[in-house]
C-alpha cells in the first residue's frame, strides 16, 4: 500500500509510505516530528479519501496503521493542533 502523507504543521512537504499496514502510529508520528519539526504531542493525523473527504482521524497511540480503513492512494493529513 501507498499512501500520500501532507504535512501543513510549520511548511508543506508531501512524502509517500510503503509498507504502511504494519507501522505503528507513534512511528509514523516520530517521522513526522523529523519533518515538520512539531512534536508528535501537538499533531493531528487525518485520512483523506481521492477525493478529498475525511475518512477518519488517526488517534489512537498504540493501533497500527493497517487498523484504520487506509487504501490506496489515500492521504494523510498532518496539522498543528
């Protein structure tokens, strides 16, 4: 699976992920911290559909990824809280 992850917390950089079933979501948050410099603490993750409708938030710290109804081509979308 791919997926297109936006980053709008201090600037705007775009990334894709592979083998993102099986990555914890404090992982993909801790990479996210890397780019966007915000902590993971004041992160909001939200999944987008191809045509831009939410599909659902990402919240829960201990789910794996592949626990959210994620496919591809979908985007995940990081924002300050």
């Amino acid at each position: 699976m791919v997926v297109k992850v936006i980053c709008t917390c201090l600037h705007v950089q775009c990334m894709r992920y592979s083998c993102f079933n099986m990555m914890c979501f404090l992982s993909l948050q801790s990479k996210l911290e890397l780019l966007t410099g915000s902590l993971s603490g004041n992160m909001r993750l939200e999944a987008y559909d191809r045509d831009n409708k939410l599909v659902c938030k990402l919240d829960n710290d201990g789910a794996l990824l592949g626990s959210y109804p994620i496919d591809d081509g979908m985007i995940i979308h990081a924002s300050q809280n």
